[in-house]
C-alpha cells in the first residue's frame, strides 16, 4: 500500500531507501523540460540542495512568469486543491511548499513506475 511522504525529509529518506533518487531527479528534469522550465538538476546533487534548487526556479516563476508557473504545475499534475489550501502571503514559505508537492507528486510517478 503506498502512503504518500509527509515531509521533504521523508521523501528523500524513501527515495534513497529504494534506490530510486537518481530517478526522482531524472523525473523532475523531465518534467520541468515539458513544461519549457529546463532546470537541468545534476543526478550528484545533494538533496538539501535539490529542495533549494527547484525552490529558487518556483519563487523566480512566481514573481517573472506565474502563466509558466501554473502550466509547471499543470504538466507535473499537482493537485489543484493542494495548491489552493496553501497560504500564499509569504512567498519564500510558499515556494518551499510548492517545492515539496512538485518532489511528492513526482516520487508518486517514480514508485508507481518501479512497482508496476
């Protein structure tokens, strides 16, 4: 049964435990690629600098180009209703938790892919 990771810290620690963070980046390039954001992330890269990394392209979308803010978050799938419920008055707080549900939904397409 899948239970989705309820912090930034539990994604990566899963992600690690099943050997499938080189293919949790992969899926994030892939997907910021389809959404013309290229983010180019290293598959080295340090998950600590993973999270900062795509949390400074969000809060760029955010403020320069929210029209490819919200096709990014289309083309990953993130729920809609996720998004709605977050607090937006503080923008370096909401990048953070968009940065999360962008990793989370992208966890749930690397597990499903790696179980079925």
């Amino acid at each position: 049964m899948y239970l989705p990771p309820t912090s930034f810290d539990s994604l990566i620690e899963e992600a690690e435990k099943q050997d499938l963070y080189y293919k949790l980046i992969e899926q994030t390039n892939k997907d910021f690629g389809l959404a013309n954001e290229n983010i180019d992330i290293p598959l080295d890269i340090f998950p600590f600098e993973l999270k900062l990394l795509i949390q400074d392209k969000i809060i760029k979308l955010i403020n320069n180009k929210f029209a490819e803010y919200l096709n990014l978050l289309y083309i990953i799938d993130v729920s809609e209703d996720q998004i709605k419920k977050l607090d937006g008055s503080d923008v370096f707080k909401l990048s953070e938790d968009v940065t999360f549900l962008i990793l989370k939904r992208e966890w749930q397409k690397v597990w499903f892919r790696s179980k079925y």
